[in-house]
C-alpha cells in the first residue's frame, strides 16, 4: 500500500534542509539554505513563518536556554526568534571563505555537531566540527566533501554519519561522557541509482530515515541488517533531508529543493522545495537540544 504524500508549505526553497521537532514547543523548524533563511511550521495552527539571516545557513537546533543554535556561511551562531537577532559565536574555518557550514544536530549530551563544505563542492575541502555546551568548538574529522546526515544510536555507543558524495554512511564508536569517536566503518553502502544519502532521522525502534537527493525517495534502512524496510516515494527530485514531528513524532517532515532545476523540470515538480510530510506508520524518536 502506497503512502499519501502531504503538502504542507509550498515554500520553493533552493536548498530545504535541517529540519528538527521542538518538542517543548510543538514546532518544526528548518532553514533554505541559499535562501539564508530560517523557517518555522506550527501545524497547531498552520502557522509558517520566515526569519532572514543574511547569509547561507546549514542547519538550526533549539537551545535549551532559549532561543535557536545556527551553522552558517560565518560560523556557529545564536538566534533569537522572538527578536531575530543573530550573534555570531565562533567561525572555525574564518580562513576558508569559500566554505560554509551545511548539515547538523545535536548529540546526547546536547553538544552541537555540524559539518562544512564548499560552495563549489571541492572533494575533501570540508570537515566536521563540534561545538561543546561551553561553546568550544572542535575539529571532529577532516577531507569531507558535503557533510549531511548526523544521528546517534539509543543506546548513546554508536555515531552514524554521512558525507554524501561517498554513497556510505559511517559508524563510529561514540563515548558520550568526551564526544569522542573511534572505529570508523561502514555501515551502509548506498547504490548510485538511489540518489545520494543526504539528512537523515532516527526512529524509536533505532531504525535511520534517510534522504535521497537525486531519488525523489526517503528510504527507512535497517543498521543491523543493512536492509531497506520501507520506501516513501515523493513527487520532487531533491529530497533534502527529514525529520519526525507531531505531538507523537508520528508524522515524518520531508525537505527539498529547486536548485539546478530548469523552468522544464519545475514544470515537472510542482512541489519542489516544498515541507512534505507522510504518515509511515511508526514513532520517531525525539531529538536533542543545545545545552550551552
């Protein structure tokens, strides 16, 4: 049985991506990453709203003393959303000006990791860092090319990670107390006619929900068994990443983008760079927040 795909905002967005559940305020956030914009859906209320950053911005988390955490062109930085002001933190690739930060989230122990890439997508010229709860920030891995989908295990041992024009995700051992990681491996191995592994959600059963950029699809893969257990297929190409919302994480968020597309193709994808979403039948697990 086939699931509906849902329309939720029509926001033609050139680059959708990060999206997170606030769990304390019953909102979805996610940001157009080339549109330097962060956005917000209330399905309380059917609510959108945009807030311009003024640069290219990655990713977004909630901070847990208020407000949201960013990865953007310039750094990490910390957004009111009630006033909208941005303050920039700490740049670690001040140096690089043709790198700007992309995907994130953040671990167990509400550390912020986010990874760099160039805007020309230059092999091996990002890499991934991590911003602890005393907002130090450190360099995690080095020579990734897009950084995207970050999540960690249930029971808190296990990193998985993804830079996408490697059609793997990695694992890695995770020690929550240090935020260190040992023992890259592979865990997955993506086929190229997929579409390229982009973000990626957990759900309750430690299932990892992962985006197809290229494969109009979110794919739910199975890490112990490698194996495919459920397939959404969307009506846009670029499907970004995902996420699960609702008062019981039962509804999957789905973001893509329009960048690349010619007015043909966009003829062909109404919805592209729309906030999708779909039912599929399972429980999300709850993602964390910045605790610095």
């Amino acid at each position: 049985m086939s699931i509906k795909v849902e329309l939720v905002v029509n926001s033609q967005d050139q680059i959708g991506e990060g999206p997170i559940w606030d769990t304390q305020a019953n909102i979805l956030y996610w940001v157009d990453i080339m549109g330097e914009k962060v956005q917000s859906f209330d399905p309380a209320t059917n609510c959108h709203s945009q807030i311009p950053i003024g640069q290219a911005v990655g990713t977004v988390v909630p901070r847990s003393s208020g407000g949201l955490m960013l990865a953007t062109q310039h750094g990490f930085a910390h957004l009111d959303n009630e006033t909208h002001q941005l303050r920039m933190i700490h740049d670690p690739e001040n140096d690089l000006p043709g790198n700007r930060f992309n995907d994130g989230k953040c671990d167990p122990a509400g550390r912020f990791w986010a990874g760099t890439m160039s805007f020309q997508v230059t092999d091996k010229a990002g890499s991934l860092y991590c911003m602890d709860t005393n907002q130090k920030v450190r360099k995690v891995l080095e020579d990734v090319t897009v950084s995207n989908g970050i999540a960690w295990s249930h029971d808190h041992k296990t990193m998985y990670y993804i830079d996408s024009p490697t059609y793997v995700v990695k694992s890695y051992d995770y020690d929550i107390a240090s935020g260190q990681i040992t023992n890259e491996r592979v865990l997955l191995t993506i086929p190229s006619e997929m579409g390229a592994p982009d973000g990626m959600a957990l759900d309750a059963k430690g299932r990892l929900w992962i985006a197809h950029y290229g494969g109009s699809k979110v794919c739910c893969w199975d890490p112990e068994t490698g194996h495919i257990v459920q397939t959404i297929e969307t009506p846009v190409s670029q499907v970004t990443a995902c996420a699960f919302g609702g008062p019981e994480l039962e509804t999957l968020y789905i973001t893509s983008g329009t960048q690349g597309l010619n007015a043909e193709q966009l003829k062909k994808e109404p919805y592209a760079g729309a906030l999708l979403s779909v039912q599929p039948g399972c429980q999300g697990a709850p993602t964390y927040r910045f605790l610095g």
